[in-house]
C-alpha cells in the first residue's frame, strides 16, 4: 500500500477514530477520577492532611512523661500562616498537649479520640475554620491522636499525589499500550475478509468465466458492495457469451459459401485475376478457421497432458516445410539433445507454433529464412530474415483484427490466437529483433509440476 492509498485506507480511518475516541474515554475517566478533588478544593471544605506529619515532627516527651511542643521551622511556617490554626494531641495515656486556640467544646473528651484512627469532621471549632481532622500516627514517643483545624487546605498539590501514584499511571499506561496495539489488529481482522475477496478479484480475467466473489467472509455493510459486483460480473458474462456464439455462427455460416466460392474459382480458367481471388478466399476461409478455433478455446477446458516440447515442435515444422519449399522459403530446425519436458494441450500448442510458422512465410518476404529453435528451458523461438516488426507496433500485432500497414495479408487474427494459447498455459509470448535483420518471436513456457 504507497503513501496515497495509505491516507484513504478504511482501516487507517477506523484505527484513528478508535484510538481518538479510547483516548476521550480515558480522558473522561481521568476528569472523572478527578471531580471529586476539584469539588473538594472548589468549596475549600478539605484540610490538608499533609500538616499532621508538621505536627508529629513537633511532638517530645519530657522527662517526667508528659507531652510537649517543640515548633518545628515547618510548623511554624503554619502557624505563622494560618492564625485560626490550632492542634490538640491525645496519647494512649490520655496525657495531652495542644497549640494555638483550641475550642473548649474539642478539649472535654481526650479518651473519645483514642477510638478514631480517621476522621473528617465539619461544624466544630470556630466559623472562621470550621472543619477539622482527626489522624492517629505512631510516632517516635509512641502512638498519639490529633485533632487540628485552621491550617493549610487542600490544594492543587493533591493533584500531583494522586494521578503520580503507581497504580494509577500504570493504570494509564496499560490502556494507552492496549489501545495502540489491539485496535489495529482487530480492524485487521475484521478486513480480511475484505482482503480475501480483493484477491479473488484478482484472479478473475477474461479467460475465467463463471466466477464470482464470496460474501461469506465479508462484514454485513459490504455485502451489498459484494453482490452488485457478482450482478455486474454475470451480465459481463452473458455479453461475453452472446458475443461469443455470434463470432461462432457467423464462422459457420462463412465456411459453407466460402468453399462454394473456392470451388468456382478453381473450376475458372487461369490467369491472373484467378489467383489473386484465390489469395483473398484464402484469406476468408482462414479468418473463419481462427474465429473457430478461438470459440472452441473458449468453450473447451484445456487438456494439459505431460508433452515432449522437442518432438512436438519438431513435427509442426515438419508439416509445414513443403508449404516452405514450394514458397521458395528455408526452414530448419533446432533443439538440444535429450528431452524438454512440459505439460500443456498439445493440439492447442502445435496451432500457436504453426501460426508463428506460417506467419513468418506469409510477411517474411520472398524467400525468407525460417528457423524454428527448442532451447533447454523450455523456450520457443519462430525467427525469420524478414523486415522485422518495428517495435512501437509489437504490442498491437497481438490484438485481435490488427494487421501492421506494412503487412496487410493475413486476417489478423493468428498471433492474437497465438497469445491466447501460450496465456492459457502460464506463459509468455514476446517478440524482438534478429540480429541481421527479421522478427524473432519467442515462447516461453512454465516448468512442469515437480520440476526442481
């Protein structure tokens, strides 16, 4: 798939509109997990916790066992910043010590705090500070209680320490991984059935009528996309059909009037005019023949059967030669020794190298030397010391009814023939230049099954 194609792939298109859309759901998730913060810090309800660790750092025991406060340079950035802050600390003693304007109604019941590992309270001490926190800690003078209020609320810091705890971004992370590599690969998945029937298209030409593409693999959306391209393929085969049976008939009904018009011509004296009439009823009596010959390709499955390239050739050439000799032409014959092994419809073969032949007597000029050539790999070469074919037309001497200005005898329909027999057998048809001058046309031909 280039660049192009690329931009305009469905499956780019799905890929990005999922992982988008994955990416706005844990966005959402992440904004989700975060309201409740952002509530808590909006209506400056919460108290941040993080002043107990102030608070415990401060706490000592004096030598007679009691509580004491030592203000640490942290707590007293607090103090100093909040003058509504206050704190109470409780042990398991129930010995207590406090700092800052404690409310009367907090100091009555010490022991009650040593049943709270945790709480947030609200409506206590004073309106300008009226929510408060409870926290127990182990401490390095033993376990204590504490209740403050007035310090330091919750801030954007708490941001930070939640959404950089490990389980959260990990958490994150996870997502983003499996979204980046599930998605596509479940798009795959779902488009190989799209896959499967591009290729079957692939493999539909001309020569392969009847086929049709699968929707048994395809999602439900492209199903219709599927049977209009099967509707549209069995009328191209219906026309191709009619087509077809008309070339057929109208061969048929040529051959009958076409001998009757040889017939007379043979039985009219000599001369001149005699044997050009001749010439073109030959011509018409061979076009017939090859629109024949290309109806029964179309109809008749191939025979391919194992065939001995050397032997086969050999005798076409051998057939054709008197035609050669009275024409005052040369033709001779090459080929390796030992056997050249393929497997192909012998008739279908010996039509496509006796077309090559006798084009080659028929726009070779007077005289003209034929050599017919079988190489060890399966190669057949029809060369002749005729003008050659200029290589701008050597793509349209192939087309069916083309005939080159230069070359205006034949019906135009025997290299397409030709072509046509070496396609059907998986191989290639090519022509180039001699080195003295003349056409080379050269067949080359797949190895057989099993061939190392």
């Amino acid at each position: 798939m280039n660049k192009s194609e690329y931009k305009n792939s469905l499956r780019r298109a799905l890929s990005k509109g999922l992982i988008t859309m994955q990416a706005l759901v844990l966005v959402a998730f992440t904004l989700a997990a975060a309201f409740p913060l952002v509530n808590l810090i909006a209506s400056s309800q919460g108290l941040d916790d993080g002043v107990i660790d102030d608070i415990v750092k401060s706490l000592q025991r004096t030598e007679a066992g009691e509580l004491a406060v030592d203000v640490t340079r942290d707590l007293q950035k607090v103090v100093d910043s909040y003058p509504q802050f206050w704190f109470y600390a409780v042990d398991a003693d129930t010995k207590t010590v406090s700092l800052g304007a404690v409310p009367e109604q907090m100091r009555v019941f010490p022991g009650a705090l040593l049943h709270i590992s945790s709480a947030n309270l609200n409506n206590v001490g004073t309106p300008e500070s009226p929510y408060a926190l409870v926290r127990s800690r182990e401490t390095k003078i033993g376990k204590v209680w504490i209740m403050t209020a007035g310090g330091p609320p919750v801030s954007w810091r708490l941001f930070t320490i939640a959404f950089s705890n490990p389980f959260f971004v990990g958490l994150l992370l996870f997502l983003t991984i499996v979204t980046l590599l599930t998605i596509p690969q479940l798009i795959r998945r779902s488009l190989r059935g799209v896959e499967q029937v591009a290729a079957e298209a692939e493999r539909i030409d001309m020569g392969q009528h009847g086929l049709r593409l699968s929707s048994t693999a395809v999602p439900a959306e492209l199903i219709p996309l599927v049977q209009a391209f099967n509707a549209a393929l069995e009328r191209l085969d219906q026309g191709i059909a009619r087509q077809q049976r008309f070339m057929a008939d109208a061969a048929h009904e040529l051959r009958t009037p076409i001998a009757i018009l040889q017939t007379r011509l043979e039985l009219l004296p000599p001369s001149a005019e005699q044997q050009q009439l001749l010439i073109d009823v030959a011509r018409l009596s061979s076009m017939a023949n090859q629109l024949l010959d290309l109806h029964r390709m179309d109809l008749s499955p191939a025979d391919f059967r194992p065939i001995e390239l050397v032997d086969m050739v050999s005798q076409v050439t051998a057939d054709l030669a008197p035609l050669a000799i009275a024409a005052g032409s040369e033709i001779a014959f090459e080929a390796p020794r030992g056997k050249v092994a393929i497997v192909g419809d012998a008739p279908a073969l010996s039509r496509a190298i006796a077309n090559l032949i006798q084009n080659a007597l028929a726009h070779g000029g007077p005289k003209v030397a034929i050599t017919v050539e079988v190489t060890a790999d399966r190669m057949i070469r029809v060369c002749d010391t005729g003008p050659g074919i200029p290589p701008e037309h050597r793509e349209e001497i192939f087309w069916p009814f083309h005939r080159l200005a230069v070359l205006q005898q034949g019906a135009g329909l025997g290299l397409s023939l030709v072509q046509d027999i070496v396609q059907r057998h998986g191989g290639r048809i090519s022509v180039s230049d001699m080195s003295d001058g003349g056409a080379c046309f050269e067949i080359s031909l797949p190895a057989p099954p099993g061939a190392g």
